[in-house]
C-alpha cells in the first residue's frame, strides 16, 4: 500500500542554540537535542544502480547518522522508519537488524502504512515533531522516577524511488562526549561505487542483431485498466559479457510467466535478448524463438 500526495503536509519546528533557547525562557524539559545526521542518495536512473536489492544509500546514511551521533542501534529508543514504498522500513530494518513484524521497539511513530509516510517530501518533518512529543513524554516519566537516562530517536526520511535518504538522531540530553552537531555531511552526496559514464548500459545499438542470453535481475509489469497484464519490463544481464540490459517482454507467453501466482519465481531465470525488428527497443523472452 502506498501513499497519496499533498495530505496534511504543513509541520514546523525550531532549532536554536541553548543560550537563545534560555532566553526565550524555554523550559529545559522541554529540549530536545539534535546529536547528528546523514544523508546520502542513489542514481536517479534506477537501471544504474550496482544491485536492486538493496540500497547502498540507506544503509550508508543510517550507519554515518548513528556514528556521528555517538550512538548504536542498541541505543535508540523511538524510530520512525518512514515509508514512501513499503520496502523501505523493511530494507532499513533488515539493515539495523531489528526484526520488522515484531520489532522490541517501535519502529512507526505515526503509522498510517506499514510505517509512517507519503509520496513527495517533508512528511518526515511531521515525524520530527512526533518524536520530540514521545521523547519529552519519556524524559517526563523518567524524572518521575528519579531516572536521568538519556532516551534517544532515530528518524529515517526518503524519496524518489529508494532514490534519496536523511537520517537525523535526536536525544533528551546532549552527548555525553561534549561534542556538538558535526560540521557538514558525512556521507557523499551521491552513491560512488557505481561507474559514472554507464557506457555499460545496454541499449537496442548494444544489442544489435542476433540474439543474446539475458538473466533476469529485477521486472514488473503494467496491468490494464481490466486487470490483465499488459506490458513487461525487464531489467538484467547480459550473459556473456555482464553487461546490463533493459527490454520490454516480448511476447505473450512470457508476459503470462511474469504474474503467475503459482509460477517459479523469475530473478535469476536466463532468457534471451533481441533488438525489436525495425525499431530500437530491447525485446526479451524466455524461448530463443519468441513471437513478435
């Protein structure tokens, strides 16, 4: 289940130094501390990515957020793991390794989808405000028990498609080491494993005549507006020299392989990759011989 656009989108909060916030006359139980951050994002063009299982981006932005911030997983109390697909908390808490269906702490402040979130940006502003509500809560709870423990959040934004991510810990007291919010952001702006050029990319003048054995690495396929299959995209390998290729599926009974409910599941599975007969996409099928 995914998210919709443009609903209640307005959040705000204030940042400021402590002797400002002194100033205000803020009360101190009501602060809560920013420790450190990262962000980092991937290839916009999807098909340029090293792998599409996982995202080097995310895991990246989390272990820099956590490390910067003087924290490990173990001491996070709140997270809100926000979900433009619902991927995204899976793969973020697979990476930390909490268990996602019954997970020791929440994973979701807000909720709403499998974790809290929507399509375009600056939800997570709201998961900001939220988690400063529940940490004050517990700071409030802890000092009726005469308990001074700094609690501690982690919040997880994205966008795109797993394109970019931003992790922000926040903390009921400031670090223990005195040191301050870091200088700049400790990751790179953009994914750099993967080559720039992409002159690895396989396109129909790649391809050229003849037919090649392809592995699928990831599909999908658009449905009609009757709920039959009615266009497939592949994206994979070249067999013989490991180049990436993408093609739309080219004919109908690989087209019905693809959302077979029942059916071997087809990452991995070898197929076979020609340029369209007097056009320029990419075709693939798993008979040599398909029909056009």
């Amino acid at each position: 289940m995914n998210a919709f656009n443009n609903v209640n989108m307005a959040a705000s909060c204030i940042i400021t130094s402590v002797e400002f916030a002194r100033e205000l006359g803020i009360p101190e139980d009501k602060w809560i501390y920013p420790l450190g951050g990262a962000g980092m994002r991937e290839k916009d063009n999807f098909w340029e990515r090293t792998n599409f299982y996982s995202s080097e981006a995310l895991e990246k932005s989390l272990d820099s957020a956590l490390d910067v911030s003087g924290l490990k997983t173990e001491d996070i109390d709140l997270f809100d793991l926000y979900s433009c697909f619902p991927i995204v908390p899976k793969m973020a808490a697979h990476h930390l390794k909490i268990p996602f269906l019954d997970p020791p702490k929440p994973i979701t402040l807000l909720g709403g989808l499998t974790s809290f979130g929507g399509a375009g940006n600056n939800y997570s502003l709201h998961a900001i405000t939220e988690m400063t509500r529940q940490l004050r809560s517990k700071r409030t709870q802890a000092n009726n028990h005469k308990d001074g423990r700094a609690f501690n959040g982690l919040i997880l934004a994205n966008g795109g498609v797993l394109t970019y991510q931003h992790v922000i810990c926040l903390s009921t007291q400031p670090r223990s080491d005195g040191k301050t919010y870091q200088d700049g952001n400790p990751c790179p702006n953009v994914v750099q494993s993967v080559p720039g050029d992409f002159s690895d990319i396989v396109g129909s003048e790649g391809v050229g005549t003849g037919v090649w054995e392809g592995i699928i690495e990831t599909y999908t396929v658009q449905f009609s507006r009757t709920n039959e299959p009615g266009i497939g995209f592949i994206v994979g390998r070249l067999k013989q020299t490991g180049q990436r290729f993408v093609a739309n599926v080219g004919d109908e009974k690989t087209l019905r392989s693809l959302v077979k409910e029942t059916g071997e599941e087809v990452i991995g599975k070898c197929g076979w990759v020609w340029k369209e007969e007097n056009g320029t996409r990419n075709l693939f099928g798993f008979e040599k011989k398909a029909n056009l």
